[in-house]
C-alpha cells in the first residue's frame, strides 16, 4: 500500500517539480556545498573568534543561492504553512531575547528573513525532486576536503582532531559524512540495472564509510560513535523494504564484512602512547563508567545553566566561558523556554515528515532514506553537543536544507 501511495504522489507532482537535473542545478549544488564548507571551516578555530571571512564569503553564496533560484515562491501546502508559522515563532522568540539582552541581532535577521526566504523557499522550489541528492552531494563535497585536509597534514593517533579545533567536532563532521555516505549507498542500491559504473560507485561509498568509522572510533567521540551506530542500524532496517531478497542477503553480508574489517583495523591500530585504540576506548567508557560520569561531566553543566531560567532566557553571553554540550539546553538557558519549545517543535516536525518520507518512498527511490538519517544524524549530535548555532555552522546548515525540502515536499505524501 505503502508503495502504491507512492507511485500516486509521483503522478500527482505539479508538471513544474518534473524538471531533469541539468547543469543550473549543478551549480547550485557547488553554492550549496561551499556554504557548508564555510560555516564548517570556524570549527578549525576557537570557537569565539570565528575567522572574518566566514560572514562575507556566506553571505555571498546566500545571495548567489537566491538569485541562482529565481526567488520562486510557489504554494503555500498545509506543511509549508505550519512549518513556516513554527519557525516564526522560534525567530521571533529568539528576536525578543537578543533584544531584551542586548545582543547583536544580524544573526537573528538571518534566523526571521534568511531561512525562510532562502533555505526554507528558494532553494527547495528550485531543487524540486533533486533536492534530496542536492543536498547529500553537497554534504559529501563540503567535508570531503577537510578530512583529506587532515589525513594528509596530521598524522592520525588517538584523540584525533585532524584540522579541527577539538576532538568532538571532528567526530560530528565525520558522524554527518557518514549519514550522507550512508544515504547516497541506499540510493545506489535502488538501481534497477547492476553494472561496472555502479558497482565501482557503491564499493567507493562504501569504502567512505569505513575510513568514517575508523576516524570517528580514533576522535575518541561517543555522540559520533552513537550516531554512526544509529545510522548503520536504521540502514541495514531499510534495506528489508527492497524487493530483491538476494539484494538484501548480499548487502547484510558486505556490511558485515565492512563492520569486521573495521574492528580489525582499529582494533590493531596504536595510539600515541603504543596502546590498543580498542583498548583505551573502552577503558575511557568504563572508567566514566564507575565514576558516574558516562556523560563527561555535562549533566552538571546542565544542572546550572536550568536551574535560574527566564522566561527570555539569560542572554548569548552565558555559556560564555564553557559550552552547554546541548542544544536544547543552550536554548533554554540563552533564549527561554518558549523558544525551545518552537526549537523542538521544528525538529519533530522535521522528523515526523522525513519518517514519512521515508515510508512512502523508500521502495520507488533509495535517496528516500536520506531526510531521516541526516535528521536523525543531527538530533543525537544536539542532545550531546553544540551541533546548532545561531547562524548556523556547516552541521546546522544540513539539517535546515533537509528540513526545508521536507516542508515543501510534504504536500505530496497524502
């Protein structure tokens, strides 16, 4: 049923949504791609001195993003207006704060014009069906420099950052990378005609996984590590849904294979110190373990930054001098509990339509996981770290793009 529901959307699509990728959407892709890569490129520095260039040149590909889509404004569907009403909300409440507190208000324009002008409307009625892969390729090339970047200037060892400022947020860069990656497969596998392009392109996303989840074992990350695990779990999930059995068993036995060639490799790696990467992994988990601190220490900082809310929440200038290693917490405390709640309201909406995206599509077109696990992706990384930002970095950036498809596309999943 689920497919026929499918099948019925795609006969459906307004004859404007029926355009072929062509070279225009190329090159709005490489915008799309440059923008992550700049907002990503502040998480080489420390995190209060962004480098200058970073709002210029972002502000350059917004604009060349716009005009590149021909300010297309298209149909107010039930989704797109909902989505668009939750989101003023959430604009609007962090707008009263900055004000209230006196802090700098350009990223709260960006937040009340540019998102719902740019990344919410322009973008998606100009990537239409493409969307989707748009976004995923544009994900795959923005980070794909920087861990060439860092495999060829920093030796890898254990807790590896590569040319990141911290450990973490190479483990979040490489955690994202691999719910593209791992997108990008599904949407191989869906390939009706098997031959040597094909299999080449799927042993090459495939092989992007693997030196991921080595990467991400040796930045010492727990919120990369349980987000690749997810991502690999609802993966493999998904791969029941194709009609080909034989396709199924094959793909279980070459990601097993992939799991265990991982392990081996890591698990013979050294670290700085000569010891087992396997080894210092686990004896770093289990010693939290026994301290009661699985979470390093956050639950303490969370404890503080709740305990004296405000309805406008206690200004920018709070998690000043440590971060909130979460999201939601850091909204709560920085913004008020009403704008969390608008913050929270966007994130399921995003997921409620990305899980149903997935349902209908996934047997017609593979890229149909795609939402879900790049949404998924992004919702572990906040509840352990600073994965939004009030202008976005390149993490935040995915997520607003996926979310801003689903809240145009929705309307064809009855």
């Amino acid at each position: 049923m689920a497919y026929m529901a499918y099948k019925e959307t795609e006969l459906n699509l307004p004859a404007e949504e029926k355009i072929t990728f062509n070279l225009h959407k190329l090159v709005l892709t490489l915008f799309v791609a440059g923008l992550i890569a700049v907002l990503s490129s502040s998480a080489m520095y420390n995190p209060y001195s962004p480098p200058t260039y970073r709002l210029p040149v972002a502000g350059a590909l917004l604009t060349l993003i716009l005009l590149l889509s021909g300010f297309r404004i298209g149909k107010f569907s039930m989704w797109r207006l909902i989505s668009l009403f939750v989101w003023t909300g959430f604009a609007i409440m962090s707008f009263l704060s900055a004000m209230n507190h006196r802090d700098p208000l350009l990223p709260e324009a960006w937040l009340f014009f540019g998102v719902p002008l740019i990344i919410f409307t322009a973008f998606p009625r100009t990537a239409n069906r493409y969307g989707i892969i748009m976004v995923l390729s544009a994900t795959v090339l923005a980070f794909g420099p920087f861990i060439a970047a860092s495999l060829i200037l920093h030796p890898v060892y254990m807790p590896y950052a590569g040319v990141f400022v911290n450990t973490p947020m190479f483990g979040m860069i490489m955690a994202t990378f691999s719910a593209a990656l791992f997108s990008l497969l599904r949407g191989a596998l869906n390939h009706r005609k098997m031959n040597f392009i094909n299999l080449v392109w799927e042993c090459m996303l495939g092989f992007g996984i693997v030196v991921s989840f080595i990467l991400i074992l040796f930045s010492g990350s727990r919120t990369g590590f349980t987000s690749f695990v997810t991502i690999y779990l609802i993966f493999v999930g998904s791969l029941f849904f194709d009609i080909s059995k034989n396709r199924v068993a094959i793909m279980l036995a070459v990601t097993g294979f992939v799991a265990i060639f991982g392990y081996l490799l890591y698990s013979l790696a050294m670290d700085a110190s000569g010891n087992s990467v396997m080894d210092t992994l686990v004896r770093k988990f289990l010693n939290k373990t026994v301290q009661g601190d699985v979470l390093g220490g956050r639950v303490n900082i969370w404890k503080g930054a709740v305990e004296d809310i405000k309805i406008l929440g206690m200004g920018a200038s709070f998690f000043y001098d440590m971060p909130a290693h979460n999201d939601y917490v850091m909204i709560l405390a920085t913004k008020g509990p009403v704008t969390v709640f608008f913050a929270i309201a966007v994130r399921i909406l995003a997921l409620y339509l990305a899980l149903r995206w997935t349902f209908f599509g996934i047997r017609q077109d593979g890229y149909a996981l795609g939402p879900l696990l790049m949404i998924i992706n992004f919702l572990i990384l906040g509840l352990a770290e600073n994965a939004g930002g009030t202008l976005g970095n390149g993490i935040n950036m995915t997520f607003l793009l996926m979310a801003g498809i689903l809240f145009n596309q929705g309307q064809y999943l009855r």
